[in-house]
C-alpha cells in the first residue's frame, strides 16, 4: 500500500481548524465576519461558559438559500472570490472558505438561514464534520448559526483553553473590534443570560466609541486632522488618545486596514514614533485608527485567521502614520492652551476693582506670592523685563487697596487682574509643583517636567536651524559592527554627519568615530553608537533624521532641566509656563509625563463633600 494517502474531508477541516478556530473568540470573528459580508445591519452575539458551550450568532444579512446553505459547509467553498485577480484585491472580510467547514468538523454545529423573501428556510445540523440533519426552518429572514461544544472531539486542542472568565474577554475584545470597525452595524453580546454591550447603529464613530467606552475616554480623544496634502493612496481617519491618554497594555490601540481589525508590526513601531516623546516608556498609546488603502496595495492573504497583513510598501505606510499621529497630537494644542489659560472664575469682578491699568496687562505678577526664597530679588526692572506693568498696585505695595474690594472674598486675594486669556499662578508646591488656578479648577505643574519640554523643543528647534554642534574626541575611536548593523550605518553615514557624528568607513566591518554631539558625554562613543543604531534601525528612513536628534536631545534635557528641588524665582515661574504653553507639545515632557494636570472644582467639590 502506498505510504502517502489524501486526507478525508473531515480530518483535512480539523486539520485546517486548528489554524482558523483557536478559541471561541475565534469562531465569533468568523461568525461575525460572515455576517458583516452578508450586508447585517444588525447582529447578535450569545456565549455561555467562554463560548466553551455554546456561541450563537445571529444576524439579519443575506441569509441563504438551500443549495448554498450545504455549500458554505464545504472546504474551499464561497461566494467572495472567484478569479485568482481576485485574491489581488480583496474587498470583503472572508475569502478563503474555511471557517464555516473549519468550525463544524470540530463543534456540534446548527445553521439556520432563510433569504428575504423565501417561503421556508434551511436548518442544518452537524456532528464534528458530518452533516446530520437538513430540514426546513422557520426563522426570521438572515443567518444563525450555533457553536455547541466547541472541541468536544479534540480534547488535546479543549486542554489549550483558558478559564471561561479568560475566554469570555477574549470574545469581547473581538467583538469590540468589529465594533469598532463597523458603527452603522447594531451590536449585542450576551454572555451567559446577561447583556454585556447592546449598541445601537450609529452613523458616528465617535458615538459608537462613547457607547462601547464611556464618555470619560472618548473626551480625552482626538480626531485624526487631515494632512495638508493627503497622500494620494493612504486614507488615515478616526481617534486617537491625546498625550497621556496610554494603556499598559495594547488591548485599546486599534487599527483597521480597509475594515479589518489587524495587528502588524509595522503600524505598531509607527504608533510609537509618532507619539514619539508623548508616551511613556511601556505604555501603549490608545488609538482607533482607520487606514483606507488600495486594496491592492495590501494582502491580507497572509495568516488563516486574516489577523496579519502585508503592505506592498511598508514604508509608505508607516510615514503616513508617523505624519499623522504627530499632526493629530499638535492639533490639540490650541484647545489645551485654552483650558489652562481660561481665567479663573469671580476674577473679573476683581479686576475692575484693582485699577483700570491693571485691567489689560498681560498677566498679574504679584512679587508677595512668590515663593519665599526669592521675593526679594523680584524687582521693577526685571518686571519690565518681562514685559510686565512693573507700576501696578499689588497687595503689598498696596497694602489698602482700593476701598471697594471685598476683603475676605478669596479669589479676591489672589484674583489680580489676569487678561480674560491668562493662568493665575497661586504658588509653589513642596519647591516642585506650581500650583494654578484656571476657569476649571485648580492647575499642577511639574517645574522639571515642564523645563524639560521648554529645552526640548528649544535644542530642537536650534539642531534643526544650524545642525548639531560637534565636539572632536581627544582620541578617535574605531570599533567593529555585525554586517547587518554595518550595513545600516554606510547607508546612513551622511544622516549621522548631520547628527554631529563624525564617523566614517575604516575597514570591512571597522568604523571610526572622531567627534560626537557637544551635549553628549564623550566617554563611551562606540557604545553610545550601538545604543543610536538599536533605536534607529527601526524607526522610518525619512524621519531618523529628526528621531536621532531628538533621542539624543531628550536625554541631554532631562540632565539640564530645572530639578525638583530647584528653587525657581516666581518670574521664572511664570515665564517657564508661558514658554510651556507655547510649546509644540505641552502635555507631557521628552519622555511622555505629564506637565500639567488639572483638578476640576468638581472634583474638588466631590473630595469635600460638597458635592456627591
Ligand atoms: P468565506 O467567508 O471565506 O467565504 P466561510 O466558510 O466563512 O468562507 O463561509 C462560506 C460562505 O458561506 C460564504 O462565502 C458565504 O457565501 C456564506 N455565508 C457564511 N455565513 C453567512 C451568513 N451569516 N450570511 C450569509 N451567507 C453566509
Ligand atoms: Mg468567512
């Protein structure tokens, strides 16, 4: 007898399954893919014990009619594509035949379908592959199907589950990824009798992603702005968290490629860059990001479960999405800006009360609330220095004030004059926080968080304009690098030269280093090199340039910058903030924290039990 044999059917699905239905959460993307493809307007998802026993997916789609119906339950069986030009240019979730035939050979498996219209439907009913029943049905026109016992024939593959707990999170996650992806489709998900999510179909992204996430979340995203000139082939939309808005975990950093939830390398490490210095180190930015492609220019052919994708030019895309994260976070400036510097409320009565000169100054500099350290040397000429009304009446250069004030009105106190656009410095905080008051509240501000962005964005802006300044070692240093590395470096030496790096070719694998940047310390050149390849070779070709200097940049700061405990003398202060404000990206400092944080009246009101 001959060794090699062809597979029966049935096995051939069991062997297939194992790559398209890992897990119940599995079966459901397939379910529910279907009935995406199918036009649903409106679908419904039933687990009970983690899908483990029972899935049910119901949906008001096309439904089918008999002969499809014994069909769709055959390997290599579907209506999606026919040509192989159409494996080229996929435009629907499904393609490959798999899932349906995949899930019944191990599940005891029920579809029921009926086409608008039609006088009877179709119920069918599977054992592990084999099809047992088929009758006529009389459900409401659309596609059930039923998943009971997932793997009840394959106990190696049941032994792979988690708990039900972990397995039920897992539908969920798939479910709002299609969500997501699909706002003008109704969503229900029961798990074991409950109501987990019922959203309704909703014409706006943006709704759907309050229904799902809470309107907390969604106030805290932005939406994608358009580029100046949009790339001809790259479509990017949808909401992203501002800087700060971050996860440990990657569970809400969504992407889709023309629809389809995806997961690739290579729109990950562009998230990233694009938030660059917004994201703390292990945090994942929250992201529902939309990529519109030619849908040649992406084939989806690549992974069973159609998780994976692979770009026809990776790099394209991954600049699209650098290019439009940092547009996106840079576009909610103007609003920040806004909200810390929206005066403090009762201050405008105040201010008609000080004086009329006092009433348009650029900000009220009061030398007795500065901190203690450095009242004193606050003087009339370094006012107006800053551009400041050095001759307007202060409380202790007035001790009287004007008759009319009310003297136990608190924010009378402090309220001085502020422009209808300006921040209220209160004070200094354990010699680190400035403490501000705004129409919302009360202000935070990290003074080394703050400088660090302020000095950031400064060098930047300098190494941009002029180059980096370099420094000659006193000895050159050359060193070996693997090929791959080496490789990367003789395409790149020009880009490193701009850096500040003087480095050239010396041998096969040899290079030689014989100036660094001036802000860097030069004792460790070939390793502060490696460290500079490492971070580089996986950042996009275009924008290393900018990243290297930025990377090195962001570390030299965090040296330089104002330290908590620095005294800072209260102009100092205030011109720390508006330099602050003026920054591209204010939220955070170089390395994702925050600079600011602001707590609401509300909050406020709640903590002293004004409020409940
Ligand atoms: P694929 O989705 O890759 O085509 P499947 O095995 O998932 O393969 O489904 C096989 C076929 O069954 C589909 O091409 C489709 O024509 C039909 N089908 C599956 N589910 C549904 C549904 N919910 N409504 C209507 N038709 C369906
Ligand atoms: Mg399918």
């Amino acid at each position: 007898m001959s060794r090699i044999q062809l597979l029966p059917d049935i096995l051939a699905s069991q062997v297939a399954a194992g790559e398209v239905v890992e897990r119940p959460a599995s079966v459901v993307k397939e379910l529910v893919e279907n009935s995406l493809d199918a036009g649903a307007s409106s679908v419904e998802v039933l687990i009970r014990r983690g899908g483990i026993s029972l899935i049910r997916v119901s949906d008001d789609g096309s439904g089918m009619d008999r002969d499809d119906a014994l069909l769709s339950l055959e390997r290599h069986a579907t209506s999606k594509i026919r040509h192989v030009e159409d494996l080229a240019a996929i435009a629907t979730l499904g393609f490959r035949g798999e899932a349906l035939p995949s899930i019944a050979s191990v599940s005891r498996f029920r579809l029921t379908t009926r086409e608008a219209g039609a006088v009877a439907g179709t119920e069918i009913l599977v054992q592990g592959g084999r099809i047992e029943t088929v009758r006529d049905g009389g459900e409401a026109p659309g596609t059930q199907i039923e998943v009971r016992s997932l793997f009840y024939n394959l106990p190696a593959r049941r032994k792979f589950l988690r708990t039900e707990n972990t397995e039920s999170r897992n539908v969920e996650h798939q479910l709002h990824l299609q969500a997501v992806g699909h706002p003008r489709v109704a969503f229900v998900l029961v798990r074991d009798e409950r109501v987990v999510f019922q959203l309704p179909a909703t014409e706006s992204l943006r709704s759907r992603l309050r229904d799902l996430y809470g309107a907390a979340l969604v106030e805290r995203l932005l939406e994608v702005a358009p580029g100046k000139q949009p790339r001809a082939q790259i479509g990017l939309s949808g909401w992203i968290g501002g800087a700060g808005v971050s996860r440990q975990t990657r569970a809400q950093q969504l992407v889709f490629v023309n629809g389809r939830a995806i997961e690739s390398p290579v729109l990950t490490a562009a998230l990233r860059e694009g938030y660059h210095t917004a994201l703390m180190k292990g945090q994942f930015a929250v992201t529902f990001l939309f990529l519109q492609l030619d849908p040649a220019a992406v084939d989806v052919n690549v992974h069973p479960a159609k998780r994976e994708v692979r770009f026809r030019d990776p790099s394209a895309v991954r600049e699209a999405v650098v290019e439009a994260i940092r547009r996106t976070l840079e576009s909610g400036r103007a609003d920040w800006q806004q909200q810390f510097r929206a005066p403090a409320g009762g201050t405008t009565s105040v201010s008609s009360v000080v004086g009329v000169s006092a009433a348009n100054t650029v900000s009220a500099l009061f030398p007795q609330l500065a901190p203690e350290v450095d009242r004193a040397t606050v003087s009339a000429g370094e006012n107006t220095q800053f551009g400041r009304d050095s001759a307007r009446p202060s409380r202790s250069a007035n001790p009287e004030r004007s008759q009319g004030e009310e003297s136990y009105e608190p924010s009378g106190e402090l309220a001085t004059a502020p422009k209808s656009q300006d921040f209220q410095i209160i004070g200094v905080l354990n010699k680190l926080y400035v403490l501000m008051e705004n129409t919302n509240g009360l202000v935070l501000v990290d003074q080394h968080a703050a400088h660090e962005r302020v000095l950031f964005e400064e060098l930047r802006r300098r190494m941009e304009e002029k180059g980096v300044p370099s420094q000659r070692l006193l000895l050159a240093q050359t060193f070996d690098l693997p090929p791959r590395d080496a490789e990367w470096v003789e395409r790149n030496v020009g880009t490193l030269q701009k850096m500040g790096i003087g480095i050239e070719p010396f041998g096969a694998h040899t290079f030689k280093v014989d100036s660094l940047p001036t802000f860097l310390p030069a004792t460790d050149a070939a390793g502060f090199l490696r460290e500079v390849i490492d971070s580089l070779r996986t950042v996009s070709s275009s924008s290393s340039a900018l990243r290297l200097g930025e990377d090195m940049i962001a570390k030299t700061v965090c040296r330089h910058a104002v330290k908590a405990n620095d005294p800072l003398r209260y102009l100092e202060v205030e011109k720390l903030i508006r330099d602050l404000l003026e920054c591209e990206l204010p939220y955070c400092c170089p390395h994702g924290r925050p600079t600011m944080i602001q707590i609401s009246h509300l909050e406020l009101e709640k903590k002293f039990g004004r409020k409940v």
